[in-house]
C-alpha cells in the first residue's frame, strides 16, 4: 500500500522537477532572444559617423588648422566622445560655391542611408555658401542626418540646435562675402593711389618692400 501511495508522489515530483526545468529552459530562451533583439536594435539605431576634413588652399586664415591637425584633433574627439569614425575624407577645396566633389560624395552617402552621422572640426569646414548648408539642414529635418559632432561648435538636434546650424553657416557665408569685399576695396584704393593691384606686366616685376612694381632690367628690352 505505502509503495502504491509512493509511486504517483514520485511522479508528481518528477513531473514537477520537468515543468521547473522546461520554465528554466523557456526563460532561458526569452532572456537570449530579448539580448539578441536588443542588440539587433543597438545596431540599427547606432550611429555610423564619418570625419569630414576640409583645408581650401585660398583661405588666407592662418588660424585653421592643416588636414592632418584637424584629422588628429577629430580622432582625439571621437576617442573622448565614444564615437566610431568608419571612415575619414579629405578635401582641398574652397566652400565659398557649391560643386566640391568629395562633399557631395558624403552627402550623397547619407541620401542613400549609409551613414547618418558626421564629425568635423566646425560648420565652416562642411559649408561656406547657402547651398551646401542648406542641405546639410535639410537631411537634419528629414532624419537621414541624424548626429552633428563638432569639437569646436555644440549642436543638438533640436530646433534650437538647427537654429544655432543655420546661423553658424550664415557666419560662414558672411566672413566670405565680407573678405571678398575687403580685397576688391583694397584694390580699388590702390588703383587710385597710382598702384598696381596685381602681378606685374612684362618689363617690370613686383617689389615686395615697396609693394608696387619697378622696372625689371632684365626684361625690359624685350
């Protein structure tokens, strides 16, 4: 009777030790397929940065800094900030008129949805002309450009974080335009001072003390 009674209490027990161990394994399976959706969701929403460096032979500011200053500066930022740079472009072109080819290869590269993000030293590195920053706004507002970073310059993208963008390429845009006007009002005092405004005519050559042209001996007679 007592090994009657015994046998489905063993049962039951055993029964008991499966469930528990079926739940075990269930919860098991849950927490690995959450990690692994977590992960897979990491990844999708993960920012993939690329450096824009831009140096234009034409800029008579002596302050910005070289390609390779600006390509250490933005590894040494991305390094700080926990950001991944997957690649890094380089141009030596000026910004004042759209057209520059490795900028438009970058812009072209976030319209298509390889990358959402960009590191540079500061906004006048990616525009001087209305055109150029207008876009880099726009791809903001329609979400294909997600993250800004710059180590010089705070952005957010908030309203206000654009609205501080549009301003700082309209500073942009502006220390463009008004040294252009600065060097056309040099040249037009020194056209009526008597001066020449450019290189020198053959015959003559520049002098750079006097900062105006003398008669070249050499190539005068010919």
């Amino acid at each position: 009777m007592g090994k009657a009674l015994a046998a489905p209490a063993l049962a039951a027990s055993a029964a008991e030790a499966s469930d528990r161990k079926n739940s075990s394994r269930k919860e098991k399976d849950i927490e690995k397929k959450r990690e692994n959706l977590e992960r897979k969701n990491k990844t999708k929403t993960m920012t993939k940065y690329i450096a824009y460096c831009r140096k234009s032979t034409d800029e008579k500011d002596k302050q910005i800094m070289s390609i390779e200053q600006q390509t250490e500066e933005l590894k040494s930022f991305a390094q700080r900030e926990n950001l991944e740079i997957s690649e890094f472009l380089t141009e030596a072109e000026t910004a004042k008129i759209p057209g520059r080819p490795v900028f438009n290869s970058l812009i072209s590269l976030i319209e298509k949805g390889l990358i959402n993000g960009i590191i540079s030293w500061h906004p006048d590195r990616l525009a001087r002309n209305s055109i150029d920053g207008g876009k880099i706004i726009y791809l903001v507002d329609t979400g294909k450009l997600q993250s800004l970073k710059f180590p010089s310059f705070w952005f957010e993208n908030t309203p206000q974080g654009k609205f501080m963008l549009s301003i700082a390429f309209g500073q942009s845009k502006y220390y463009v335009d008004n040294l252009s006007e600065n060097v056309k009002r040099g040249l037009y005092f020194k056209l009526r001072r008597g001066g020449w405004p450019s290189y020198a005519p053959l015959g003559y050559k520049n002098d750079r003390n006097t900062r105006s042209i003398i008669v070249d001996p050499k190539a005068a007679g010919l």
